[in-house]
C-alpha cells in the first residue's frame, strides 16, 4: 500500500475526545495490551497528530503520528499498527517468518507467498482467513511487514503451503517507514530456534549456462568440472530479466523490438508453462487439471510487473494453446470427464530452453549433435567438421573461412567461453535467482579515518539474501559500536554496512556460524585483530 509516495491531504493535532476514542479503539482491536501499555502507546499529554493522506491507488488513510513516527493507520475503518509499534510489541500480532532476501520483493509492493515462508519447530500461528498478522525474519523477531492472512493456517497446510498467504499493507523501508525517523528493526531474539539460514550449503549457490538454447548446471560447493567455476547464462532474457521488464499489462508496447504485442503474449505464455512444468510440477501431481495448471502454476510463475493474458495471446484460448504444446510432444491432454480436460503426461526430458543441465550433459548434447549431423571426421575421430551452424557459434569472423575443423576439447571449451556469466541462488521455499555476471564475494574492509579510528565495512551482503539494515542493528547491539548504512561506492543499488572499530571478528561469527555461508563466499576475514591487540 505505501510502496510508492503518497499524498498528505491534513496533518493536524488531536483533540482530547479524539485521543480517548482512539485509545478505547485500541483496546478493542488488540486486547493483549494492558492500560499501561496502551497510555505508553497513545500518551495523555504529549503531541499526536492525525494525517490524513491518499495512498498511491487512491486509498484514503488516516495515520496517527506520535513522536515523529507514525504509529498506528486506518483503513476503510480498520485499524493496524506499524512496524515502529510493533517494533516496542513484538507480540501483539501473531508472526510469522520469512527469508530475508523476501524483504526486497515486499517491500517492492509484493505479497507474502506462502512458499516464503520458513516453518518454525513448533508449527505456523494458529489463525484464520482475514487476521492480521506481523512478518518478521530468520533470526530476529522485530516484524518487518504486516498482512491480512488470505487463508487459515488449516488451509495454508492442506495447500502444501502453495499459493498466496499474506496481502501485505505495511512494511520497512516503505514511503510510510520513512515518514518516520527511519531507524532500522531492533535485534529481538526468536522465541524458538529458527532453522539454518538458506545461505548454507543446502541452498547452494549455483552457476548454470546454456548453448543453443540448453543449459548445463554446476554446483560451486561440489565437484568441479572441468571448466571450473566458469558461471555460463545463455544470452536469451532470463525470467529475472523480465521481471526488470517495464512493461503495460505483461507486454512490450515498443514497436521498434519487432514484435507485436500478440507475439509477446505468445512468448510470455509459453515461458510461464515451461516454468511451471520445470519448477512447479511433480509426476506425483498428474493428472491435472488444465485449469488448475493455469491458475495456480503458470500465473505464480509469471515475471513480476508482468500479466498473464491468454485472451491477448494468438491461441485466444487455454485449450488451444495446450493442444498445440501436445502436437510438440511436451503433453498428454485427455478428457477424463465430460468438458474437463486434464494433463495426464509430461514429457521431462523433452528438449526445452531455459532447462538446467549439468556440465557433462552439454558435452553429451555437442557429441550428440556432431553425431546426428555427421560431423565427426571419418579419418581422425578427434576431429569435428564445423557446419554453419557451428561456425556462427564458436569461431570469430576471421576464422570462418579458415578453420574447418576443431578437436573435441577446443570445440567444447569454445562453447563454454561463448556463453554469457551469471550466477544462479537458491534459497528453501524460493524459486531460483538468476542473475548475469559472477557473484561477489562478501567484502569486509578497513578504513583509517582522520581522527585515527578504524571503521570496519562490509559489502554485497544482499547478494546473499542478507539485509544490510538487519545486519546494521544485529552488529550494533553485539560490538556495542555504532553502525551506520550507506549506498557502497561504486555500486549501483547496493549498500554497505559501516561499524565503528575492528569488529572483523564480530561480523565472521555472524556470517559463517550463524548465516552459515561458506568461507569461500565472504574475503577480508583475515583483518580481524589479532588476540591481545587493541581493536
């Protein structure tokens, strides 16, 4: 709701019956506060303003301000708490936990969606279709967001935790966050242990490629193939590009692409039903019904600030764009019931882009295609003739006309060079995140300010799921030095945390004991005072 700026219409001061019909309304909606914490909350005597604003959409919001922050807002008579609230009542609304490199995506407007969410030992909050409720992340139980719930817990867990869980109205770092004094959540312990951070080895950081539309997959934590830990993307618009796609209702309305606006449709529709087949859908899920492929798969896979429309695509219809998916022998589509047509057969290993691939299966797919095509030179069979095709692919434009021929090795390790870097992360409950170029490492500094102090700083951290301002407080609390988050120079929408002293040892711990993130992933470690040296 306040993702973008709004529009003050009023700020004026309370008056006294105001102030009284405020607090009883607190006290009705959340009967977990006592008296005292209600007159802590909304003071007799000290200055509270009511601002009465237009959220971006047009809503009309009333927001009561105590000490600079807001601290409570009303919508269509309703009344929630914000985070600087909940901040001080970390339980006055049942929490629950997300990853934080979630916090982005809602923040960005984005509701919670339930596979974000992180399952404590102890089970998920009981609660029902339309309670409000705080979303806090791994590790520290200071909310970061509220929602209204769109299913009971009941439901959540029969669902197998898929789908929307949460609309979100609020949250940190939104335009209504920073009508406050903008400080950062404090550290507040979890109630339960919270699991690993999804920065350890299970959700590995992963490097993939593709060549002529196949991809291969190396995991940087296992065995290295031969080409080491070369990141490879291939060069078509990955689905996190689209998600950066400024476009009206799902499409490109620029005509200097080539394409019209049916022909994009056509490419988002079969993009999100590759998608779904390759990330969303088991074998144990078949038979499906295809409307259930449509609305609780494909729609969930389509690139954020994008829409899904099968009418504005060249098929008009679900239907037809699935028979022709079966005419390329993706799918089996049968009626099973009368008018019901249902997906009874996938075929996995069918060849499509965008497919995840491990490093040996693109060798077997350049053997493959050498073989089919008969390029393997009769007389040395460590040779391949090099058709148009490969040509285009592999050699450079002063060599198309002289080199004929390629040994195996070269002809692989040609391919591989040709593909464009990037890195792909995983986190449990998330789908991937792709992004182009090689990951950077965790980046811990130190500086030598004039008054000859030393700062410590670190950078990259959301890379790595982690927020800057989350890390801020933790350190702040732990090193008992002050903290201070500012844009990293030289990088664009990136932060680094600063901390007064050597506190190198400090942030280690935090990193690979409690993140859990592998050494390999994180240089500067090696800064951290030596034992008996003054920080």
């Amino acid at each position: 709701m306040f993702a973008k700026a709004f529009r003050v219409k009023s700020n004026t001061a309370i008056k006294g019956s105001d102030r009284r019909k405020l607090r009883a309304d607190v006290t009705a909606v959340f009967p977990t506060l006592g008296t005292d914490q209600v007159s802590e909350l909304i003071p007799g005597k000290e200055e509270l303003n009511i601002v009465r604003l237009y959220a971006h959409r047009g809503d009309a919001v009333t927001v009561y301000v105590s000490g600079g922050n807001p601290i409570l807002f009303e919508l269509e008579k309703n009344l929630y708490p914000t985070v600087y609230t909940l901040w001080s009542y970390p339980d006055l609304l049942p929490t629950f936990t997300t990853w934080p490199l979630v916090l982005e995506k809602l923040v960005g407007g984005a509701d919670l969606m339930l596979p974000g969410l992180v399952v404590p030992p102890a089970g998920l909050p009981q609660v029902q279709k339309g309670d409000l409720c705080a979303i806090a992340l791994v590790g520290n139980r200071a909310p970061v967001a509220i929602g209204v719930a769109a299913m009971s817990t009941a439901e959540m867990l029969t669902s197998g935790l898929k789908g929307r869980g949460f609309s979100v109205l609020h949250t940190y770092q939104d335009h209504l966050w920073r009508s406050g004094e903008k400080s950062s959540p404090p550290s507040i312990a979890p109630l339960a242990l919270d699991p690993p951070d999804p920065c350890e080895e299970k959700g590995s950081v992963q490097a993939n490629a593709a060549l002529q539309g196949d991809m291969r997959h190396l995991t940087l934590e296992g065995e290295e193939e031969e080409v080491g830990e070369v990141q490879q993307r291939c060069a078509e618009k990955s689905l996190s590009e689209a998600a950066e796609d400024p476009s009206v209702g799902g499409l490109n309305p620029d005509p200097t692409d080539g394409k019209t606006l049916q022909e994009q449709m056509d490419e988002l529709l079969e993009r999100c039903f590759l998608h779904a087949l390759k990330s969303r859908l088991k074998k144990a899920d078949l038979p499906l019904l295809t409307s259930t492929l449509l609305g609780s798969h494909m729609f969930s896979c389509c690139p954020e600030g994008r829409q899904l429309d099968v009418k504005k695509s060249s098929y008009k219809k679900l239907s037809k764009f699935l028979q022709h998916m079966q005419q390329e022998q993706i799918i089996q589509v049968k009626e099973l019931s009368q008018g019901v047509e249902s997906i009874v057969a996938v075929d996995w290993k069918h060849p499509r882009k965008g497919s995840i691939l491990e490093g040996s299966e693109v060798r077997t797919i350049v053997i493959s295609y050498a073989k089919k095509h008969d390029l393997v030179d009769a007389d040395n069979k460590n040779l391949v003739k090099l058709d148009p095709i490969l040509c285009d692919c592999i050699l450079e434009k002063n060599e198309q006309h002289t080199v004929m021929k390629l040994p195996w090795d070269s002809l692989l390790s040609r391919c591989l060079e040709k593909l464009q870097p990037a890195y792909q992360v995983t986190f449990p409950g998330q789908e991937p995140i792709v992004k182009k170029g090689k990951i950077c490492p965790i980046d811990i500094t130190l500086a030598q300010r004039a008054s000859n102090k030393k700062v410590t700083m670190v950078r990259n951290l959301e890379a790595y799921g982690l927020d800057p301002y989350s890390v801020a407080a933790i350190l702040q609390q732990r090193c008992q030095a002050s903290t201070t988050v500012t844009p990293a120079p030289g990088a664009k929408d990136s932060l680094q945390v600063q901390i007064q002293g050597n506190q190198v040892h400090h942030l280690g711990r935090l990193l690979l004991d409690e993140y859990q993130l592998p050494r390999k992933y994180i240089q500067g470690l090696e800064k951290a005072p030596k034992p008996g040296k003054k920080k």
